[in-house]
C-alpha cells in the first residue's frame, strides 16, 4: 500500500472519541495508516463537554477524522436499525 492511502473506513462512535480525548490519545488515530476514521455529525453532537469538543474540533480540522453527515433516508434507516 502506498504511502497515505487509506483502504478502509472506520465510522466512529462517541464513546471511542471521548475516551481517547480524556486520555489524551487522538493522535492515536494517525498511527493506523491503513484505515480512514470518519465521525457522524451526530456523534460529534454527543461530545457536549466544552474541552473535549475543543480537542474534537481540532482532530476534524486537521484531517485526522473526517466529518460525516448521515442525511439519505436509506442511511438513516439502517443507522436506527443498528442502533
């Protein structure tokens, strides 16, 4: 694989993205090249405290994870059946 290719998508879950936050450990996201991390808008909305969201809007603008807006109604449904 070459260098900064990613070949697969890992939508991530809040839970992930505080408890990385918390022990300061995003950055770890870059170390596992071969995956993309994106995040939900509504899982960005999850993250309600004003430090961690800080740090989450750090990570978006600087590509680490790539925003997401889940908003097609076939998305939606099976987002609500997963879920």
């Amino acid at each position: 694989m070459s260098a900064g290719v990613r070949s697969s998508v890992v939508v991530t879950d809040a839970n992930v993205l505080i408890n990385l936050i918390v022990v300061g450990r995003l950055d770890m996201l870059a170390e596992v090249p071969a995956y993309e991390f994106v995040v939900p808008d509504h899982v960005v909305e999850e993250v309600r405290k004003p430090a961690q969201r800080r740090v989450l809007a750090k990570g978006l603008a600087s590509g680490l994870l790539r925003p997401m807006s889940i908003s097609a109604t076939a998305s939606l449904e099976l987002f609500a059946a997963l879920r």
